[in-house]
C-alpha cells in the first residue's frame, strides 16, 4: 500500500542498564496511512512513548526496521516530516506564546514574513486568536497545551506526534480539547500518532486503537474504530462506542496475562 506513512518491521528496542538490559519494544509489526488517527495505550512502562520517540529519532532501535514516508526517521525528521508535542507543554517562559510558536521557524530559517502569516494560521487553528503577545504564565493548562501544539503544527508537517499531551488536565478540559483536536484533524488531515492512558479518550479520538502489553513492549491488539468520523462527545454513550472500549479493555487485560 503506498499510502503508508509510517511502517515498523519486527521492531525491537533493548535499554543497556546497570541492572542487566530492559526490553522496550520486541518484534513491533504496525502500518500507519496517511490521515489515519492512531492511539497507542497500555499500562506504563509497556514502550507506547518509546515507540513515539522511535518514529521521531528520539530513540534508536536495537533490532528490526522503521521507516517514515519511506525514509529513516532521521533522514524525516531531516526533512522536516513531522510535529512533536510532549506530556508538558514545554514553552518557555520568557517567550510570549507568539515567540514560543515562532520558535521551529527561526531555527528553521524562514522569513520574519512567514513566520508571522504562520504563527497567525495556527494560532487560528487551535483556537488562540489574539493570544500571540501573551505569556505562558498568563495561560491556563489547557491553553498552554494548544500552544504547545501549534507550536507543533507552525511548519506545517504531515505527521503530528502527541505523547500523552493532555494526561495532566482535569477531565472537562480534557473532553474540550479533545473535541478541539477531531476538529483540527478533519481540517488539516495529518496523521497523528497518540499516546494516552485513557480508554475513552482513545476510543473517541481514533481510527485505529494499538494496545500495548507490558515490558517487553508488544503489540496485544489493533483495532480498527467503526466509529463515523464526525464525532459529538455523546457519541460515547452509544453501545458501538462501549463495545469498542470493552475490546481495548480485554486486550488490555489479556495483554497483561500474557506479559
């Protein structure tokens, strides 16, 4: 299939510890397409962030292959093929959220042109109109966060990669900018690769649902959501919605009897 954007082959990480090695990630087999929205859950420790990080070279594989639009993840993250957002916002804050954005882009080399008409697109994009001269101090949690993934999103790559970026957030927040993030996703149709603990924020979010065993990393399941794309957060109280998280939770728990 040729619109595969991102492809683990018999994927194995080994960390080299004092303690004797620690098995990550062992024989990953996964196919990401373009414009699919993908979750990775599983108890902690079971590698759904080192997998991430693979994908972005933030980590390097022990054993097997990954590729990213067909290249190295180096080679892509050369290429400027993918967003990052992390678990905390990360802006730094004596930079106004204008000047965290604009960041990529001075590393990156554009214009002062560009990167003001980029700033102000995603900006647009995450709902933080007008916000641009303010600091991260003066933000809340969860506008912080959408700071953190315009930040993300300012170069404009296909491929965005959250780890867990809402974990921190009281549920409320959590529901809004979960409903926030379907909605950038229709209108910018990246692929999105996303790491949660949480069952119902991975169902509702996603077209396929990776559960992960714990150490070594494994893959228990894929499944793939017969959810419609437009998705109302009521949407959750459907008995198709519940039967999809029921099957998270057994491979979650069968995951478990197997690690």
């Amino acid at each position: 299939m040729n619109d595969t954007v991102i492809s683990a082959k018999n994927l194995s990480l080994t960390f080299e510890t004092n303690d004797g090695p620690v098995h990550a990630l062992k024989d990953i087999n996964l196919d990401i397409a373009k414009g699919e929205f993908v979750s990775f859950i599983g108890p902690s420790g079971c590698g759904k962030t080192t997998f991430l990080r693979c994908m972005a070279d933030l980590e390097t594989p022990t054993g097997g292959e990954i590729t990213v639009n067909g290249v190295t993840p180096r080679e892509a993250r050369k290429s400027r093929a993918y967003g990052y957002v992390f678990q905390a916002a990360g802006l730094y804050p004596w930079r106004t959220i204008g000047g965290n954005i604009r960041l990529p882009l001075e590393i990156m080399g554009y214009s002062k042109e560009d990167q003001a008409k980029r700033v102000q697109q995603v900006l647009e994009l995450v709902e933080l109109d007008g916000f641009d001269r303010k600091f991260p101090w003066q933000l809340s949690g969860g506008m912080q966060q959408r700071a953190s993934i315009a930040r993300a999103l300012a170069f404009d790559a296909d491929i965005l990669l959250m780890d867990e970026p809402f974990g921190a957030l009281d549920e409320i927040v959590r529901d809004h900018l979960n409903e926030q993030l379907l909605a950038l996703w229709a209108r910018t149709e990246k692929t999105i690769g996303f790491v949660t603990h949480s069952i119902p924020e991975a169902v509702y979010l996603s077209t396929k649902i990776v559960v992960m065993s714990p150490r070594p990393g494994r893959i228990a399941d894929v499944i793939e959501s017969t959810l419609p794309k437009e998705r109302p957060l009521e949407i959750r109280d459907t008995p198709e919605f519940i039967e999809i998280a029921h099957r998270v939770r057994d491979g979650l728990r069968e995951g478990h009897a197997d690690g």
